[in-house]
C-alpha cells in the first residue's frame, strides 16, 4: 500500500485561504507586534474566571485519496458559561468598536468556529459558544461578541472551507509526488566531484537528517552552490522538510543558486522555486502610495489572488521577470503576490532580511511549534553585521517634525501626540550638549517607550479608516519605522544600549543591537537544520558565537581544491597603510602598485579599506608614459554602473586593465572573473572597518578577561574582508594570479594565523623583490603554459 502525502495547515491559513476578500492593506505587511499581542492576551487570560483554558492545542485530520491534511491550532481560551462550553478567540484592533459588532469580520468568526467545530467533535458536544474577544490598544477597552452554535451548522461551515482548500491541495500532492519521484532518479549533474565537493555535499545532507546545523568553511571554486543544493534537496524528496531556503547577502548572490537549480532542471530535476525581488525593485507603481486607495494592484488584491495562484502553479521558475508578468496579468502587487506564492514553491531563493529581519521576514514558516524549513546561508560571514541593523531601530526628530507638519490639518489628534515625541526629542537634546553631543544608556527610556507606543496605534486606527490622504506614503513609511522601534523596543535587553546623539541640527535615538547571537538563534532554533556557508568563517569561534549557533555544531574546513602553485601570495610589510601614516607612505605606495600591475600585461583590482584612501592614491596613480587603463568604483552604483565596471574585465585591453576598489564592497565577494579575466589583486591594508563610536561600543561590550574586543569589533571583520578580496584571483582549477598585501600588520603572528594555510605568503622588503618574486611566478607560468599543464596565456 502506497503511503499517502500529509499536508499540515494552520487554522488560520486555512480560513484566509477561503474567506479573505478585498484590500491589500499594507499596515499589515509592515513590522509585527506579535510581543504586544501575546503580552496582551496574557492579561486577558489571566483576568478570566478559574477554571478558564488557555492556549489550548487542537488539531483535526481530514484524509482524502491522495492526502492527509491536518489542521492544527492553538485555542486562545475555553470557558463554560451558563452549562454551555464556549470557545474565546482573542483579538486586538484600533478601529471602532462598534463597527465590529455591526461588521463582522470574516476571518475572525471563521477561525473561533473552525476551533469551535474541532472542540466540540473531540468532545462530543451538540452545541458550543463562540465568543470574540477585542482589545482597543489605545482605549484599553474590552469588547466581547457571543453566539452559539450548533456542531451541525459548524460542521457544514468548516466542511465548505477544508473541501475549497483540498481543490487546492489536490494539486500540491500531485506535484510533491511529481518532484518526489524526479528527486529520487536525480544524479550529481557532472561526471565527478571537485575535490572537497563530495565531503560538503554529505555534511549537508547529514545535517539536515540529523536536524542539526554546520559552519562550512569551503574556498572558492569548490562548487559550493551545487553542493549545497543538490543534497539538501536529495533530503527533501526523502521527506525531511517542507521549505528550502537560499539565503544570499546580496542581489548578486541569487544568480549561481537559480543557475544550479537550472543546471539540475536540464538533468530531470522538477521543483518549483521562487526568487523574491526586493519591493522597491519590483513595484510598478514606485510613484504612487502602497494604499487601495491611490494603487490599483493593491485595490481587491485578495478578490483575484487565488485564481493566479492556479495559474502561477503551472510554472516552475519563478524568477523577478515571470512574477511581474503574472502580476500585471491579474492586476497584483508583485511583491504580496510573491509572498503569497512561497507558502506552495519547494525552495526560496531571497535575501537574509526574509528569514531574520523581523520587519520583513515570511511569519508563517517560522511560527512556534513549527519546524518545517531548512536554511542554507550563503556568504555567511556578512549575517553578523547584517543581523545587527536587522534587529537595531533609530528615530530622528526631524522626521518627526516633518510627519507632525503632514498630518497637521487632517489629523489633529496625531498632531497632538506627535507634538508630546517632539518634546522629548527637546529634552534629549538639552541632555545631549554638556556630553559633548552623545550620550550612552544602558537602559531603555520608559516616557519615550509609552509615546511611541501611543502613536503607533494611533496610526493603526488612521490606516484602518483610510483617512492618511495626501503624503500617504511619506507617513506609511514613518509608520512601519516607528513600528519597527517599538518592536526593538519589546526586545530591548541586556544585548542593546541606547545612543542619544546630535547629528547636525538633528537628534536620532537609537536602539543598537551588540550582540545579535540571541535573536538569530531563535530563528535557527525554529528550523530544522541550517548550514552556514563561506570561503571566510575565520576564525570559526567568532562566527559560532554571534551566528547563536548551538554547541553541537559541526565545523568543517576543507582544503583548496586547486594547487598552491597556481596563487603567489606576497606580503609587503615595509610600509604602513596606516590612517596617519598615509600621507607619508602614499608615494611610496603608489611607486610599488604600478609595478605590480606593469609587471605582466593583464587585470588588475587593487582593493582599498575607503573611497577616501582609494581617491588619495588614484590622485598619485601611474606616471608620464603609463599606458595601462584605468576604471574606479564610485559609491551607490547602480546595477547597470556594477555591470559596466565588470565588463572592462572580460573586454580586450592591449596595454591592461586596473581596477579600483573597496573591500567588503560589491566587488570585492561574490563575482567571478575567470582565467585572464583577473591576474591578481593588491589589497591595501588589513580591511579594519573604519573606526567609530559604534565600533567601540561593540568593542567594550566583548572585551573581558577572556576576550579582546578589539579583535571582534575590528579584526575579525577586517580579515575576512581581506580573504573574500583576494579570494577573487583563483576561481577555477586553470586559474593563476597573484595577491599582494600591503601592511606591515600582516607580518604580525595574529594576522598571519588568520590567513589560509596553502597561501604560502613570502615577504618582500621593497619594489626590487617584488618584481623578483613576479618574474619567477610568471616565468613558472609560462613554462607551464607551454607544456600543457594550462591554459594562461602571456
């Protein structure tokens, strides 16, 4: 006997999937209060009579021919009331409290009966009450809607809901079987592994069988993309999850995961997959406010959502291009069409923000209880400084002024309220100026906590009712960020301080997040396995700390795949990169650079630590009679600008192409330039971010007598922006280059333990060894070259 696919959905998934009409309301898409609203329902709960329930589990199993669909939920409250059960479903609101009496909503009703209809099967009961329960956030009043029902009529209401919901399942278990059944015939889609490949292919899949998490230290070119993926997905055609999750770090990053999904595509493989685009890139009105009242694809968003769900489901590849073309079909804001779409794809490929970022990450795979999801972290090296702005909030008077200024004629009670935030603002700038312009506090500010809160509902009440009008976006947009700071502000503990300071004419506040380990670990601990990937985890105890893995986690560090002989690595330790030592080391520096990049015609980027430095040696670069090209990295490049800077490399250049750069910046992770594309790097200096009042409050929150802060405020981060530069030379098992270091810290014992083993750095004292090291690499090169052992030529 085959064994039939089960399928689980929430109580409340599966009423919305049936009973939601209407709106897009973009208040709801914004940061969660979920900690506001379990606070609150405590309190209520608590206020009930002895003998009250709460947070009672239930769940109910339909089976079908094809499928078991279990719906499962958690009951806020059970009561009995005058010889009769009742079932208390709680709900916080800002609207009017008469209008939910009189205006029922649908979704509301249908959760309290489906939990009603469940009880009262279990339990053998005729009849049971259904009671709605409502919270005003802002009056603090209570407002409770009873009705009885018969197990009959809920039987037939919640039957009309699951029978809707299994047309739809239907056709999810006909896929599942589909992609179950090409998973299991699916081979390694190359003739034989890299060498490292195979080990990392099985570390994942053991650890997704063993529901545990590894930090995976993989060098470049190993193929760690297709390892990665071809083996979690080997572990999903066994039954081991539901979601894939690809988290990538930046835009750029999603490339090689749709790429190798594609790759497994042409050798059998069937799996529906969905990239998320960012919301501002995929908008098609960015003119207009995220409101139904000023956009048409938000306006009866819900009334049309699941006829192109059906259709979306006839596709496989849901790249940013098929989203928006579904979405202008049937009139859909792509951005909440594809949110609504990963709840029924195999895997997700999207930036970190959608699983950490607690403005903006997907709820529903990650809800209590609910372990369903496995993650694969590419480039897991820039979660930790990414997770600290994730989980940090600020707010700036001058934006407060201005929203006041906005709402002034329309909304004098938020003008009101607005003007109390404003007067606290005052009194911190009165505070700011005898402490030099900032202050630090351990602690959160209680007045501040009460008027933010205060407005936050407010606004809630004003959205509700649609009355923003005009500079409907301008006050959306403060909405979600004042939101965003009550939120931190719940979170708010021993791992934040709070930073007052005078930034011009403005005063910001903000809650700065020095320890990010605890929140992230929630997360991992709400998944079923996750692996952290990398070229640089150096050194693993930092990375294992602040990415809050558990103890148990499996490290593995494999070896370069690719010859030593193939990377000269030179260390210049006879000049400083220094911040006061520039100006004196600069000609100097540039001196050696045109004779690294002159040496072999070929490509070159030299990386730097700022645009200040890389604009005070292209000022000094080249000579009467240098003849190589030049191009520059500007800040804030477009795409299009990324795209005309990496296309100088794979153009032909007679005389040579150098490059100009900035470590830890988009160009220096995560692009391939392959054979002659690239020659060698010169990284100038040890990568330290600049130095600053955040870095050294980070700094003295992990100095102790076991620990240099200096070292995970400054160090750590810099080298791996050092690696992941340099990392950029050998890409594949043909490619030979050179790395320069230029720094006499990278002589010193704790920069030089940090550096990869099979780099074999020699020092150079000054520009005539240098040119001595490069002509016996290159010579070696061409001597290779020539007897076939490569495939560089000179």
């Amino acid at each position: 006997m085959v064994e039939k696919n089960r399928l689980s959905v929430s109580v409340r998934d599966l009423v919305e999937f049936s009973l939601r009409s209407g709106d897009l309301e973009y208040a709801s898409m914004g940061p969660s209060n979920s900690l506001t609203a379990i606070r609150i329902h405590q309190k209520i709960q608590k206020g009930r009579p002895e003998g009250y329930q709460n947070e009672v589990p239930i769940s109910r199993t339909y089976d079908t021919e094809s499928c078991t669909l279990e719906v499962n939920g958690r009951i806020d409250g059970i009561f009995e009331s005058s010889g009769q059960t009742t079932i208390d479903e709680i709900k916080t609101t800002v609207g009017d409290l008469e209008i939910v009496s009189t205006r029922p909503n649908a979704c509301h009703w249908g959760q309290a009966k489906t939990y009603a209809c469940f009880y009262a099967f279990q339990n053998k009961l005729a009849g049971i009450g259904v009671q709605l329960t409502y919270f005003h956030l802002l009056s603090k009043e209570v407002k409770e809607i009873r009705k009885s029902f018969s197990l009959t009529e809920l039987e037939e209401f919640v039957g009309q809901l699951v029978s809707k919901y299994l047309e739809w399942t239907e056709k999810i278990v006909r896929w599942i079987e589909l992609r179950n059944e090409s998973i299991s015939n699916l081979t390694f889609p190359f003739k034989t592994y890299r060498t490292g490949q195979r080990e990392m292919a099985a570390t994942v899949y053991k650890a997704i069988g063993n529901q545990s998490q590894t930090l995976i230290q993989a060098p470049t070119g190993i193929g760690k993309t297709m390892a990665a993926l071809f083996s979690a997905i080997k572990a999903q055609g066994n039954g081991s999850m539901q979601k894939l999750f690809y988290l990538t770090a930046r835009t750029t990053g999603k490339g090689a995961p749709e790429e190798a999904l594609n790759t497994l595509r042409d050798h059998g493989l069937a799996l529906k997959s969905l990239t998320i685009t960012a919301k501002d890139k995929i908008c098609f009105n960015p003119e207009k406010a995220c409101h139904a009242d000023e956009c048409e694809y938000a306006r009866g968003f819900y009334d049309r959502l699941n006829e192109a769900l059906v259709e979306a489901f006839t596709h496989d590849r849901f790249t940013c291009d098929l989203m928006s073309e579904l979405s202008q079909k049937h009139q859909l804001c792509p951005f909440a069409f594809s949110l609504e779409l990963a709840n029924y794809v195999d895997c997700i490929i999207c930036d970190y923000n959608y699983v950490f970022d607690p403005r903006v990450y997907l709820r529903r795979f990650f809800a209590e209880g609910k372990k369903n999801s496995v993650l694969l972290v590419d480039e897991a090296h820039n979660l930790i400084d990414r997770s600290r702005d994730m989980y940090s909030a600020e707010l700036n008077k001058s934006t407060v002024l201005e929203v006041r200024r906005l709402v002034r004629d329309k909304q004098r009670h938020l003008y009101k309220i607005l003007a109390h935030l404003n007067g606290l603002f005052v009194k911190i700038r009165k505070k700011c100026e005898p402490a030099h312009g900032r202050f630090v506090e351990a602690q959160l500010n209680p007045e501040l906590k009460l008027s933010v809160g205060k407005i936050v509902y407010t606004m809630q009440a004003y959205l509700t009712q649609n009355t923003l009008g005009d500079n409907c976006q301008a006050v959306l947009d403060f909405y979600f960020s004042l939101t965003n700071f009550l939120a931190v502000m719940e979170r708010y503990d021993e791992n934040y301080t709070t930073i007052y300071e005078r930034v011009g004419k403005d005063i910001r506040v903000k809650l700065f997040c020095l320890k990010p380990a605890k929140e992230v670990r929630k997360r991992l601990q709400q998944t079923i396995s996750t692996s952290f990937l990398s070229a640089t985890l150096t050194p693993t105890g930092y990375f294992k700390e602040l990415l809050g893995c558990d103890d148990a986690v499996q490290e593995v560090h494999l070896q370069s795949p690719f010859p030593s002989e193939n990377l000269q690595t030179l260390i210049a330790s006879h000049i400083s990169t220094r911040f006061h030592d520039r100006q004196k080391t600069k000609r100097e520096l540039c001196t050696l650079l045109s004779s690294f990049v002159q040496h072999r015609r070929g490509n070159y980027i030299l990386f730097f630590p700022s645009y200040a430095y890389l604009n005070m040696v292209y000022d000094l670069f080249g000579h009467p009679g240098f003849e190589i090209k030049t191009i520059v990295q500007k800040p804030h490049l477009s795409e299009e600008d990324r795209s005309h800077f990496l296309n100088h490399f794979s153009a032909q250049h007679e005389k040579g192409l150098v490059g100009f750069a900035v470590m830890g910046g988009i160009f220096g992770e995560g692009i391939d330039l392959v054979g002659e594309k690239l020659s060698g790097v010169a990284i100038i200096g040890v990568g330290l971010p600049g130095l600053s009042f955040e870095r050294d409050l980070i700094r003295n929150a992990f100095d102790t007598p076991f620990r240099r802060g200096y070292e995970y405020a400054y160090q750590y981060p810099g080298i791996n922006r050092v690696l992941q530069a340099a990392g950029r030379v050998i890409r594949t098992e043909n490619d030979k280059g050179v790395v320069l270091l230029v720094d006499d810290r990278f002589n010193n014992r704790s920069y030089r333990s940090l550096l990869p083993s099979y780099w074999q750095p020699k020092l150079i004292r000054d520009e005539e060894d240098l040119n001595s090291n490069l002509t016996a690499f290159w010579n070696m090169v061409t001597k290779d070259s020539a007897n076939g052992n490569g495939s560089i030529s000179i």
